[in-house]
C-alpha cells in the first residue's frame, strides 16, 4: 500500500510530451462516450422519427442539472488526490479514495430520489410539448433509475487519472460504448422499443463502465486501492474536497440552469427546433471533448506539479496546454463548418430540421475557440485548489449574461440565430476576464499560502 505507480512522468520529463501522452488517452475515451450518446440519438432519429428525438434530446439539460452538481462536487476529490500523489501522502492518497467512493454512493441515492420526484414538474414548467411529453418523461425515470451507475463510474475515473491512468477509462468506455451499439441495435432496431430501449441501452451500459473502473480500483496493490469495509467519510478530507469541489457543483448548476432557459426558449420554437438542438448537441459534443480533455489533462497536470513544488513546470504546461488546445478547437471548428450538413443528415432527413441546425452551426462554429481560454486557465486554477474564484468568474460571465440575454434580448429578436449569439457574447466576456486573473498570478500565491508551500522567487505569468 506503500507502492507509488511506476512509470508516471506528470512531474517530469518533456512538458508536451508528457500532457499528449496523457491526453489522448482522455480524448479516446472522450471520443467513444461521445459516441455512444451519438448512437443514441441517430439511431432514435432515424429509426423512430423526429419526435422521439426531441423527447431524448430535452432530457439532458434536466439530467445536467442533477448529475452534474454532484460530479462537480466529486471532481474536488481528483485535485485532493492528485496533490496526495504528487507529493508522495500514500495514507492520505488512500482516505481521499475512499472518501471519494463514499460521495459516489450518496450522491448517487441522492441524484436518484430527487431526479425520480422532480421530473414530471421539470418538464411540465420547461414547456415540453405535449406530443413528446410522455416519452421524455420515460426516458428520465429509467436514466435516474440506474444513475448510481453513472456517479460511481465518474468518481472512479476521476481517481484513476488523478494518479496519471488515463488509459484505464478509454478501455472502459471503449466496452461501454461497444455494449451500448449492441443494445441499442437490439432493443430499438430489432425489438422495436423505442425510447424505452435507449434508455435501458444507456443504463445497461453505464452499469458494465462502473463494475470494470470499481474492479480495476479494488483489484491493484497500489496505494489507491479500493477496499470495502475502508469505505467511509474521511472528515478532514472530505471538508477539503467540497471546498475545492463544491464551487465546480455550483457551477455545473449555474451551467444547467442557463442552459434549462435556453431549453425552454428553444422548445417555444416547436419540436423541429427541438430535433435539431438535439443534434447539434451531438455534433458539437466532438468539440466540447477535445476540450474537455485538455482541461482535465491540465488540471492533473497542475495539482501533481503544485503537490511536488515544481511551479515553473505548472505555467509551463499551462502555455503549452492552451497552444495545443486552441490549435486543435479551431481545426475542429473548421471541419465542422465544412461538414455540417452531413453530419446533420446522420440524425434526420427532415429539412427543416436540417435548415434551423445549420443557421445555428454558423453562429457556433466561429466561436468554440473563444472557450478555450475558459476551460484551460479555469482548469489550471482549480488544480492548484482555488476553485471559489473560477466558479464566480464562470458563473457570472457565462451563465449569468447567457440567461440575461435569453431574456433581455431574445424577446425582442424572436429567432433561433439570436438565441445562438448567446454564446459568442457571454464567452468573449469571460475569456478576457480569465486571461487578465490568470495572468496576474495571485490564485497561485494563494494556494501555495494555503498549502503552506514557501513563496517561488519573481514568478513569470
């Protein structure tokens, strides 16, 4: 138990070489997760029509909300972990893994009782419409039904790339999203049931990802090994978590709320405006992973290297990291706006559908590039252990102007493109305020004071 992981080079070694070793790993793993809600959605648009795709497509907001909060919160536990490790604290390491598991379990008996009584109303005040009520509805219940699934697979994944394993999860989520195609095929193609049999598709398979990331943690002798009766709350630990975890919750929440208004304006516009935010969440889902995964890789990046006291390599990897990361979302971004229409096509053949996704995509696509100052300087701060400051800029700046344009602005612009430059707008604003705090350098004094780390000489932003 006293055993540190061979062959981790996060604290040493060629910065670039070591952040790409360690995200492509994140990215695959990203790619198939985003894969399989894909097949989800083309096989529900192309096989049961426009409607149960919008019925699938208005439940993720709602399923954010819930989820996301208690992820947010767990996602404190892979700083605290990461530190422990980098610093070389195995006993810690070990009380902050089983910390981690126990907030997977409650939070997952929590998500599922509020999601199981909330989601009728949630849907009924997001003005659903009538005719894909009931199928949303059903979709809900079966999905918060086996969310436990979900939340010990995030927590799990999160502890293995704390440590710098990211290639444990990309072959989970390679079996996940493979047992996922099969069961689609089978219940919806073949059994013909429709929204029920994605929704059993999805928590069948969410069940095989959480079993295999709880047995690679159970069955390893290193110092993060998982062992039953040691599965309890930590208070200590568990204080620094949610401080460092519970801004990322509250944040995720401020996300999901703005993103419920936007729902709710899109909804007014009918279902084939529906279907087609349904699909664009798919298509541009492949963006948002590329930077999700370098905002993970960062964030592991800096609280190893702030745990193990090595700050010039934390701004190092934090300029290479947001090279890279804006190199490859605007690559993207590119390729997206060259194909969009295909990749439309892929979720329906209805035309209007395919027309509102491709106004919308135009306003989109120049923009992703704008979020990566967002998601790398947020990344690296919360690594360091200040997560307060990042959700209030976050919150603030995105979410906060999203819902006042959504309700400033948009009723007096009734149309799907002016609901689209929400997000142009409200992530230049907080892009510049990110660079300009980042820049400054005082989160990383703070933390180091936190920590009780001795002060570097003249750092350089």
């Amino acid at each position: 138990m006293e055993k540190r992981v061979q062959g981790n080079s996060i604290t040493e070694g060629v910065i670039w070489k070591q952040l790409l070793l360690f995200f492509f790993p994140i990215l695959i793993g990203t790619f198939f997760q985003q894969l399989y809600n894909t097949v989800d959605t083309v096989i529900v648009g192309q096989y049961v029509g426009k409607e149960a795709l919008a019925a699938v497509g208005t439940t993720s907001t709602l399923i954010n909300l819930l989820v996301g909060f208690f992820v947010g919160i767990s996602s404190g536990a892979t700083v605290i972990i990461s530190q422990f490790f980098g610093g070389g604290d195995w006993k810690n390491l070990s009380k902050a893994v089983h910390t981690s598991v126990a907030l997977a379990l409650g939070g997952g008996l929590a998500v599922m009782a509020l999601g199981l009584l909330t989601a009728r109303p949630a849907l009924v005040l997001m003005g659903v419409p009538g005719e894909i009520l009931d199928d949303a509805l059903l979709y809900l219940n079966i999905y918060y039904g086996g969310v436990l699934f979900c939340m010990v697979y995030n927590v799990g994944t999160g502890v293995l790339r704390a440590i710098g394993d990211s290639r444990m999860p990309l072959y989970v989520l390679i079996v996940c999203c493979l047992v996922n195609i099969v069961l689609d095929l089978l219940f919806v193609v073949a059994f013909h049931w429709g929204v029920l049999g994605v929704a059993l598709a999805t928590v069948f398979s969410q069940a095989a990802s959480a079993v295999l990331v709880m047995l690679r943690l159970m069955l390893t002798q290193e110092s993060y090994r998982v062992e039953l009766r040691h599965i309890r709350f930590e208070r200590g630990i568990l204080k620094n978590v949610v401080r460092i975890g519970l801004p990322a919750g509250l944040q995720s929440v401020a996300y999901s709320l703005s993103n419920l208004i936007i729902q709710a304006s899109i909804n007014s516009f009918g279902t084939d405006a529906i279907a087609s935010w349904a699909a664009i969440g798919k298509i541009d889902g492949f963006i948002w992973m590329v930077m999700g995964a370098f905002g993970i890789s960062i964030t592991t990046f800096v609280g190893q290297n702030f745990g193990a006291r090595q700050y010039g390599r934390v701004r190092r990897s934090v300029r290479v990291c947001m090279a890279m990361a804006m190199g490859s979302t605007v690559g993207l971004s590119v390729l997206m706006l060259a194909f969009m229409e295909p990749l439309l096509r892929f979720f329906t053949g209805d035309e209007a559908v395919i027309a509102i996704g491709q106004d919308f995509l135009w306003v989109l696509g120049p923009s992703y590039f704008l979020f990566v100052f967002i998601e790398i300087f947020s990344g690296a701060i919360r690594g360091a252990g200040e997560a307060l400051q990042p959700m209030l800029i976050t919150t603030v700046g995105v979410c906060g102007l999203r819902i006042l344009w959504i309700a400033a602005v948009v009723p007096f612009f009734p149309t799907m493109q002016m609901v689209a430059m929400n997000y142009p707008v409200t992530w230049a604003v907080t892009a510049v305020v990110f660079t300009v705090y980042y820049l400054r350098m005082n989160w990383l004094r703070r933390s180091m004071a936190a920590a009780g780390h001795p002060a570097p000489s003249a750092p350089r932003a």
